[in-house]
C-alpha cells in the first residue's frame, strides 16, 4: 500500500522535510516513487509548496495520506484558493 508521508532532510536541529509518496512498509527516510513537494519550518513564514495536481493523483491511486500531510495538503489548498480569488478581485 502506498502512503503520502513526510521524510526529514537538513542538518541536526535544521529539519526540512519532504512530502513524498512511499510504501507504506518502507523507512522514514528510505526509498520513495515521487516527492511531491516540501516544508521548511525554519522560515518566517513557513515556507510550504505542495504540487496539489500529483497529490490529486495519487490519492486516486489508492495512496493514503499521514494525518499531518492530510492537514498540510488542506492547508495548501486554502492558501491556493485565497491567491485565486485574490487574482480575480
């Protein structure tokens, strides 16, 4: 079964991560089949870009997100909501 997960990068006590899609089975930060975007929580704002269209694939294809990318991928759709809407205005 797939899963859509974050993996840790950086230095110690300098994380950032990665949301990538792996086998449920696999190590944190083993293999994966695709990043599908990042989060740097150093950053003022944290910095967080998510490719929602690869998302929306994989959830089709059975993936099943961690509860804390299930609220980033809610978050970054709210975040591109608010710029489309404040493109229109």
């Amino acid at each position: 079964m797939l899963s859509i997960r974050l993996t840790r990068r950086g230095a110690h006590r300098r994380p950032f991560y990665r949301i990538v899609v792996a086998e449920k089975r696999s190590k944190r930060d083993g293999g994966f089949i695709e990043i599908l975007g990042y989060r740097d929580p150093l950053t003022d704002p944290e910095k967080l870009v998510i490719k929602l269209d690869r998302v929306d694939y994989w959830l089709k294809c059975g993936a099943q997100p961690s509860d804390t990318v299930r609220a980033l991928i809610a978050r970054a759709r709210r975040e591109a909501e608010a710029a489309t809407a404040a493109s229109k205005a």
